[in-house]
C-alpha cells in the first residue's frame, strides 16, 4: 500500500459556523484502531481506495485540536481484500510511526497562513480556516472518510485537489452554494469540464486570472498534485 498522512478534522470553526468537540475526535481515533475504516473517493463506496490505518489527536499551535491519520491506498485487490472494511484493525500499533505530528503542526500552521493572506478581505473567521493538509471529512455516521487537499478560494470558488486523481493533471473548483465541480488543466488553466453542474465563462477566467496573479499559489498548487501523485 502507498502510505499518506494528514489531519483529517480538527477544533476549528468551521465555514457552516460549528466546532468538533475533541471528545469526537478522540471517538474517531478509537473507532480507527478498533477496525478498517474505508477511505473513500467523494463519499462513493464504488471508489474504495484505501484504509484508515491509525489515528491519534494532537494539539495544535493555536490551542486547538487534530486527528492526524495514517492511511493506507490500495495498490492491488490483494491489499484490498487483506484490509476489508469493518474487520478488526490488528495492525495499527505498524503505522503509528509514519504519523509525524511535529510536521503536521507545522504545515497546518503554514497553511493557515496562506489562507488568512488569501482571504485578508473577508470577514468571516470561519473562512480562512480552510487549512487541513489532505483534508478529510467525516459522515454523519462518523465512519467514511475522504481526501482532498485545501488550496485556495476566490469568493464562493474553493481550488482543490485529490491524491491518485486520473489523468490529464487537474485541479477542481467547488462551489457547493452553486453546485459546481469542474476540472481544470493544472499546466495550461484550461476548463476541461464539469464534473457536477455548469461554470460560467466569467468564473472560468477568474480561476485563470486568480492564479496569472498570484504565481506562488500556482507553485503550491502544482507541488501538492504532484506530491499526492507520488
């Protein structure tokens, strides 16, 4: 299995105005070494792509909390078929060590960063704490998990990315107020098409101009894909 990390919910206040209680997320590290937590690709159980392998809660710079997560993708059914989910997790004590919680903080805090410059006219807290590294959110029923990667917002557009995404190398732009998911080349900004609902050609060229203008998020954007691709 390839191994990733990152911190799958935290403390913060989020954009709907609501806070997770660190007694959930200690809940959640339980459930992870209890059993095989499915990870999954936009909450789809036909895009099972992995497992949750550990998790474990940690303080943050700011005071605040995070789950950190190991998990594991899928690079045969073998694997598959070794990590079934809901079977008991025996193995998690193995994957403690890849969990660097001292880099996570410090992402998690450089990332917080880049979102407040991003966002410097906003007012609303809760928007510029948009910062998990391969962010990850949680079901109602607090089992399913999936990750994406938090780059950057232009009004109600949020710029992400997913790990093991297929080609050609692209990025997508969410709005959920508008129900828009489309999918951009990553080297020419070019709209390939949409994956949910329609963007307007003025949105088109305010993602294009976003980054014609702002070089160091293109950089940062290009270097996430290609650290999830690996």
């Amino acid at each position: 299995m390839k191994i990733i990390t990152g911190i799958a919910s935290t403390t913060h206040i989020d954009r709907h105005n609501e806070r997770m209680a660190k007694s959930a997320l200690d809940s959640m590290a339980k459930q992870i070494k209890e059993r095989f937590i499915p990870q999954l690709i936009e909450h789809d159980p036909n895009q099972h792509i992995g497992v949750v392998l550990y998790g474990e809660v940690f303080r943050l710079k700011d005071g605040e909390y995070a789950l950190g997560i190991v998990s594991g993708i899928f690079e045969n059914d073998q694997e598959k078929k070794r990590h079934k989910s809901g079977s008991a997790n025996n193995v998690w004590q193995n994957y403690e060590k890849y969990l660097d919680i001292n880099e996570l903080v410090k992402i998690n805090e450089q990332n917080r960063q880049v979102t407040k410059i991003n966002n410097s006219k906003q007012s609303n807290v809760a928007d510029l704490l948009e910062t998990h590294l391969d962010s990850t959110q949680v079901l109602p029923d607090g089992t399913v998990y999936k990750i994406k990667r938090f780059i950057a917002a232009t009004g109600d557009l949020k710029i992400e990315v997913y790990p093991k995404d297929h080609k050609p190398k692209h990025f997508h732009v969410i709005s959920k107020q508008r129900k828009i998911n489309a999918r951009f080349d990553i080297d020419t900004l070019a709209h390939i098409n949409n994956k949910q609902g329609s963007i307007s050609f003025g949105d088109i060229k305010k993602i294009q101009n976003f980054f014609k203008t702002h070089p160091r998020q293109l950089e940062f954007l290009k270097n996430e894909h290609a650290r999830l691709s690996n």
